[in-house]
C-alpha cells in the first residue's frame, strides 16, 4: 500500500506562515481530491482541508489547500501555539474502491 | 451531534482476534459508508478498509485481505472490524471514520479510537 511523502517537520514563529507538501502520482493526488487531517497530541485526527480546497465549518481560514499536479500543499498562515501537531495528506488511489492512502505526516512546531 | 463511539482497550496474545465496535448517533447510519485506519505507536495514520453500512458490501486494504472482516448491524447502528491472526505488529490504535462523500474520500468525524496491545 503505497503512501504520499510528506516532510517531517515544519516549524514557524507565531503568527508566520508555514507550508506543507504532499507528493503523490497520477493514480491518486492526480487524479482525486485531496483531504488533510489534523491531529492534535493524544486526539483523534480530524477533518481540516476536504476536496482540496475547502473547509469544514469551523475550520478558521488560516488553513488553506492547493493541488498541482500530481503534489498538494497545506499552507497555514497567522500561526497559532494550538496548531501544533501532525498533519496528514489523503486522497483515494488508483479508483473508487481502491486503496485509500494517506501520507506520511508532518509535525508543525510553534517555535 | 454526530457521534462515533467505539469499544474499549483490548489486550491480546499472539495468533489471537480481535472485534472493535463503532457505534454512530446523530446521523442516518445507513447514508454513509465507514472507514477503518489504525495508527502503530509513534506512526502515521493506514487505511484498513471500508464498509457500506447499508447491505454490508466492503473492500479491504490488500495488506488486510484474509485477515479482517468488517460487518454491519444496522439494528444497532453499529459497525464491527475483526482483525485476525494478531501478531506484535497489530499492535494500534484503531479508528472508524464515517465518509461524508465517497468520491471525495473526506472522513468526517472519527471515533476517539480504541487501542489494541498484543503481546504474549
């Protein structure tokens, strides 16, 4: 089961802007919508960016995601010490009923 | 509200199964499919599979096949994920996560998670 590459790590002061990258092929970013999730320390993760590009009510528009190609971005501006914590790329590969692979997550710290 | 509220911590031995339950309210059970992702101590998020609560049709991670079997009780509004045949690597918290669009794949909300140990 393949997975999408993510940076480890990426860190910002408060109130910065930090990006994260999402690498994938044609058989999944591609060709599919791309959902990131959130997980805080010790929670479940959660849904922060579906389709794309668009939020869950209640999501702050801090958050925002792109996709070109076959690689997608999560960008997180005016930086938060509540944002810490790992983020996740997603997407469906290959077909409906396919594998559904996630990447390998990001730890965001607030310096 | 919307709410996924799975079973408790499991401990198993090796060679031993497994069945965590997902309980939905808040929501028409039968409109969404369900998703199964486990996460391994220190680890990043892996799907198991999916299961279409409504007829019980599912489709599993080729990692999985054999050994897991979701199933659905719509009686009870409940979804199930046996994992067979535990080894040391099963060792994770597992999640049920509904899809609120199937093309999308967008999981919305999860289960707190149940966290299964297996060790001898």
């Amino acid at each position: 089961q393949s997975v999408l590459p993510q940076p480890p790590s990426a860190s910002g002061a408060p109130g910065q802007r930090v990006t994260i990258s999402c690498s994938g092929n044609r058989s999944n970013i591609g060709s599919s919508p791309v959902n990131w999730y959130q997980q805080l320390p010790g929670t479940a993760p959660k849904l922060l960016i579906y389709n794309t590009h668009q939020r869950p009510s209640g999501v702050p528009d801090r958050f925002s995601g792109s996709k070109s190609g076959t690689s997608a971005s999560l960008a997180i501006s005016g930086l938060q010490s509540e944002d810490e914590g790992d983020y996740y790329c997603a997407a469906w590969d290959d077909s409906l009923g396919g594998p559904y692979v996630f990447g390998t997550g990001t730890k965001v710290t607030v310096l | 509200q919307v709410q996924l509220v799975q079973s408790g911590a499991e401990v198993k031995k090796p060679g031993a199964s497994v069945k965590v339950s997902c309980k939905a309210s808040g929501y028409s059970f039968t409109d969404y499919y369900m998703h199964w992702v486990r996460q391994a101590p220190g680890q990043g998020l892996e799907w198991m599979g999916i299961i279409n609560p409504s007829g019980g049709s599912t489709s599993y991670a080729q990692k999985f096949q054999g050994r897991v079997i979701m199933t659905t009780a719509t009686s009870t509004d409940t979804v199930y994920m046996e994992l067979r045949n535990l080894t040391s690597e099963d060792t994770a918290v597992y999640y049920c996560a509904r899809d609120l669009h199937l093309v999308v794949g967008q999981f919305d909300p999860w289960g707190q998670g149940t966290l299964v140990t297996v060790s001898s």
